[in-house]
C-alpha cells in the first residue's frame, strides 16, 4: 500500500487544482462518472451526479481567477484495503471554508473519487 499514498496525493492535489481552477475535465478525470456530491447544509439535502455537478462547476467563476488565497491543506488519508480509501481535506471559496470527506475507490488502476460529502463553514475573518 506504500504507493498508493502519493498515488492518492496527487489525485487530491489535483482535485484541489481543479477546484480553484474551475477546470472541469480535471475534475471529472479525478471523479468516478458514477460519484456522489451532497451536503446537509442546504435545506433539502443537496444531492448531485456527476452530471449535475460538472456543470455547475463550469458556471462558476474560478478562485484562481479572483486571486484568491488557496488553503488547500490535506488532514488524512486512510485506507481500508488495495482499493478502497477516505480523505478528509479541506479548501476555502469565496468567503467559505469546506471540510470534504472524500471516498475513493480504485478503479481499472485509478484512484478516483466515488464520494463526496462536505460541510460548509463560513469564514468570519473575511478574507478571500
């Protein structure tokens, strides 16, 4: 299991890249098509597929393009077997910080994420 740590460190990374990029084909190289995105935060649960959220990453306006600051920082990587990991990582939007709970899953040699399940926290410094 020793290489698929960084193996799932720069799947990671790269999701962060596309997230602050906005870049879509990265995000979904980094994504299983048949992955989860939800959160509780919103009233009723807000569940998306990778059809649904694809495109509502392309509409948005990159932080990179904003010159955010990024505050990508991983917390921890566990796995469960050859195939089968979690991440709990964090990255900030706007004027939100997100906790991710990421599930991967190995596929055809891949790490890609299967799930993922966020918590929004608005950051009260006011930076973006």
């Amino acid at each position: 299991m020793s290489a698929a740590f960084p193996d799932l460190q720069r799947v990671i990374r790269d999701y962060f890249d596309a997230l602050y990029h906005c870049d879509t084909e990265l995000l979904q190289r980094v994504f299983h098509p048949k992955a989860v995105y939800a959160t509780a935060d919103e009233t009723p649960l807000l569940h998306r597929t990778m059809d649904e959220y694809v495109p509502v990453v392309a509409a948005r306006q990159s932080p990179a393009s904003r010159g955010e600051a990024r505050r990508d920082l991983i917390d921890e990587i566990q796995f469960a077997g050859e195939n089968t990991a979690f991440a709990r990582v964090r990255c900030s939007i706007g004027s939100n910080d997100f906790v991710d709970f990421l599930t991967f899953v190995r596929d055809e040699g891949s790490w890609r994420i299967m799930s993922k399940i966020f918590q929004i926290k608005p950051r009260s410094d006011g930076a973006e």
